[in-house]
C-alpha cells in the first residue's frame, strides 16, 4: 500500500504533495513502483497534527481519487469524516482507511451503505493527545480487544466480516515498548480472522530505535516491513515502494 499525503504538514512527506496535482503525480510514481493498493489522505493524523475542516479535506482528496479511478487500482482513502467517506466511496475508493475505526457519527453507516472494505485502527487518544502519556496494562490484549469489539459493532450494523481489515495503530498512543511488544507479537492479530494492515514506515519508533530522522529511515523501514509480513501482516503500508516491494518478493518466496 502506497501511502499518498495531500498534506503540508504530515510528519516524513508533508508538502511534498501539496497540491491534487503533485499527488496524482506522486500516485502514478508509486504505481510504477510496484503498489497494490494507494492510501489517499488529506489531512496529517500524526501526533500534535491540527484538524482541518471537512471542505478542506475535500478538496485535496478528491481530485485525487476521481483522476485515477478510471486506472485499476484500488484506492483507499484515509479519512474519519463521515463525509468525506461518503463522498471518496463515490468517486471511486475501494477502502476506507479509518484511525477511529469508524466511530465517529454516520461512520458505520457510510460504509455500510456501500460496499468497500474498511480498515479499523486502535489508537489510544486523539491526534493532539496521543503521545503524551500512553499507559496500558498489556498492549496487545487491549489492542486486540478494541479490535474485536469494534468488529463485532461494525458486523452487526451490516459490514461483512469479508470486507474488514485491521490495524493495531503503530505509534497512535503508543511508547517504544508498546510498538515494538505489537511488532513481536502481532501474528496474534491474524487470529482474528481478517488481514492485518502494518503501517510502520519511517516512524518514530524506528527513529527511536536507530537514531535516524525521519527521511534516512528507508532500510529500518524496509526491516520492519519485512518483519511485519513474515508475521501474517498482509497489507504494508509505505512511503517506499519500490524498496519495500523488492524485499517482500524475498518474504513471499520463503513463505511459498
């Protein structure tokens, strides 16, 4: 999954596609490289990011998804706002990507209304609140809680089992230990029965680790992208396409 920021201020490639423009451009380039799927945002979840209205939003993604709906790819749209759901659903998403897990009001009904698969997200806080103090008792336990829960709530209002995906939200109200105790252990996740989303490229957990800023961050990327598939992750979400791509053709072929 190629990660396409319509952002000024996302946390590794913020203004680089700052336009609709530039993120069609950027879109085409991840194609190339070799994406499955591209994950379509317009508005920065990391930690301390400031909202930004629902026009706004809009406005950067959607020109975004009409232009390349007519290419066969599926696009994802990274968005918690019920309309911005609704509308990106009809230009053409195939996934709507929701670090709420569909929370927010008319979410679960957007999608249900439709017919596109969902990513569901744990995050612990808000966007201004995350990383200020994460505290859990076991992290994977309350993270795979939260997920089944909110899987049970989304199947019950009409949303198939078959079109879930999960996301145990690395680095969304989360310290070091806590990242790296999912990344360890999130072969549990595939227990619940929908595939797992991996979203850990050039984050700071890696920078934390390696003490690499954020854009020398490709070959921790790459390793923990490579981690994450040999434990069952299925989508890996990235800046690096062409890098991470190269390395998974390795990983597939081990697990063939």
């Amino acid at each position: 999954m190629g990660i396409v920021n319509i952002t000024p201020d996302s946390f590794s490639d913020g203004g680089q596609c700052a336009s609709p423009i530039s993120g069609i451009e950027h879109a085409l380039r991840l194609l190339d490289e070799g994406a499955d799927i591209l994950d379509i945002g317009g508005e920065s979840s990391r930690p301390g990011a400031q909202p930004v209205s629902v026009e706004e939003e809009l406005q950067r993604v959607l020109p975004v998804v009409e232009a390349l709906s007519g290419r066969n790819v599926p696009m994802s749209v990274d968005t918690c706002k019920t309309r911005v759901m609704r509308e990106a659903i009809a230009a053409g998403a195939a996934m709507i990507n929701d670090i709420d897990a569909l929370q927010g009001e008319g979410a679960i009904d957007a999608v249900a209304a439709s017919n596109v698969a969902v990513c569901l997200m744990h995050k612990q806080g808000t966007s201004q609140t995350m990383q200020l103090a994460p505290s859990y008792d076991d992290v994977v336990a309350e993270t795979m809680a939260f997920l089944q829960a909110r899987m049970t709530a989304v199947q019950a209002a009409g949303i198939g089992r078959e079109r879930l995906v999960v996301d145990p939200g690395f680095g969304f109200g989360k310290r070091l230990e806590h990242n790296i105790a999912l990344l360890r252990q999130l072969a549990d996740f595939t227990g619940l029965g929908v595939p797992v989303l991996a979203g850990l490229s050039r984050k700071s957990m890696l920078g934390q680790i390696t003490g690499l800023e954020v854009n020398e961050r490709l070959i921790p990327s790459v390793a923990a992208a490579v981690i994450a598939a040999m434990k069952g992750a299925k989508i890996i979400r990235v800046h690096d396409v062409k890098a991470t791509r190269d390395a998974l053709q390795i990983v597939n072929a081990i697990n063939l």
